[in-house]
C-alpha cells in the first residue's frame, strides 16, 4: 500500500515532467502523450499547477509554457534529489568500507597480516596499510592507504608495524591515530631509555606507561635511519649518532 510520502513524490514527479514539456511550450494532446495522462487527470493536474502559477496558459497558441515559478520547482526538485543521490552514495561508501573494515579484522586476515605505520621522507605525516598477503587479501587492498593524516603526502618508508587489530573496529582514523600516538611514545621512551628508572622500564615492558595509561598497543619500531658510514639501520637519530660517534667517530 503506497503511503502519503510515496503519493506526494509520485505527484512532484508527474508535474516535473510536464513543466519540463512546457519549458518551450506543448499542446494538451502532446502533454498526454508524453506522460500516458487520461484527459480528467491532465485536466485535474495543469488546474492546480495554473493555480499555483507553475504554468501559464497561452491561449491563442492554445499552449501551456513553464513560468518562473515553474523553474523554481524543477531547481528545487533537482536539488533535492542530488542531495538525496549524494546521500546514498555515501553511505553505499560506508557499507562498502565496513565491510572491507570486517573483512580485513576477521580471524584469518589477523593471523596472517600485519597493520603498518608509514611516514613521509619528513617524517612528520603517517599513514597505515596492511601488509601485503595475496593468500587472505584480495589484490586490490594490497598498498592501499586504509587512512593517512595528509592523502597528498607520499609515504616512503615503514616505521612500525603490529598484530594488534582491535581498533580496526573502531575505524580507519581511531586506528590510525592510535598508532601514530603510540609510536611517538615508544620512540621517545627509546631515546630517552638511559633516564628511565628500573621500575618504569619494567611498567614499560609489561605494556603500562608511566601514568598508569592502559592504553597502550604492542608495537614494533623499524629500523630506517641509516648510519652514514656503514649503513646500519637504526629506529631512532639518538640511536644512530651514538653508534657513529661510538664506532666511526
């Protein structure tokens, strides 16, 4: 059974078209051929659209034209419905994301890929993707960015990586965000590890930072910056300045 919504656009929608017929001007007779009307119906319809003044009744041409009103309706109309398309292509987007998001968390995708962090060669705009595995992921998620803090950066180098997935529940952004955050914390705990007292050291091995934040995701730093001399690679610039100064200095 149709409802009072469905009738009303079905109506919009019969009067949409006959204004666009009359925008040059049309007969009653070509207007009822076009939209398959009954004469009583036609009738019943260009009477409310006169009154309404979306159409105006040339009588000595003996044809109906589209007026000011008119156009004002069919922009509306038009409007309405781009916002209406734009609306379900988004969330057509969001389902599709969800379940790729779904898709990539199941049990089978954990236990054989890996979540990384990806930075540009300034090292200061991240990005995540999964760990290539044509065996539990189709091709075309392979090096595709899952999310990044600037989607015009190239992003050349791999920084860290994990098996943690439950934030991929939470969504693209959460887990991006989660990540970076936790990687600038395990950088500087590194650079700073010789300050850190024996217990705190110990809170930071069992994954507890030093607020008591539990918070906290197991991840792996990878090493990237390269000693000048012998090209040994290091996670951090204090870790390779000490071993250049250490060993070739």
């Amino acid at each position: 059974m149709a409802t009072t919504g469905d009738v009303d656009d079905a109506y919009d929608t019969i009067m949409a078209n006959i204004l666009e017929l009359c925008k040059n001007g049309s007969t009653k007779d070509k207007i009822i051929d076009q939209t398959n009307l009954s004469h009583e119906q036609l009738r019943r319809i260009t009477a409310q659209m006169l009154d309404r003044e979306l159409l105006h009744y040339i009588e000595a041409r003996t044809v109906y034209i589209t007026a000011d009103k008119g156009y004002i309706f069919l922009d509306k109309r038009q409007q309405t419905n781009t916002i209406l398309t734009n609306s379900k292509l988004s969330d057509r987007k969001n389902k599709t994301e969800q379940r790729l998001l779904n898709s990539i968390a199941s049990e089978q995708n954990i236990i054989h890929s890996k979540l990384q962090l990806w930075t540009n060669k300034y090292q200061n705009e991240f990005a995540i993707r999964l760990t290539p595995n044509p065996n539990t992921i189709t091709s075309e998620n392979n090096n595709v960015l899952l999310a990044a803090t600037n989607t015009k950066e190239d992003y050349i180098t791999v920084v860290a990586e994990t098996d943690y997935f439950e934030d991929l529940k939470h969504g693209w952004e959460y887990t991006l965000n989660h990540l970076v955050e936790q990687y600038k914390y395990d950088i500087h705990s590194k650079s700073s590890q010789d300050n850190i007292s024996t217990e705190n050291k110990s809170n930071y091995k069992n994954g507890n930072r030093n607020n008591g934040d539990n918070n906290t995701i197991p991840i792996r730093l990878i090493p990237y910056i390269k000693c000048q001399y012998c090209n040994l690679e290091f996670s951090s610039e204090r870790e390779k300045k000490e071993h250049e100064l250490e060993w070739h200095v």
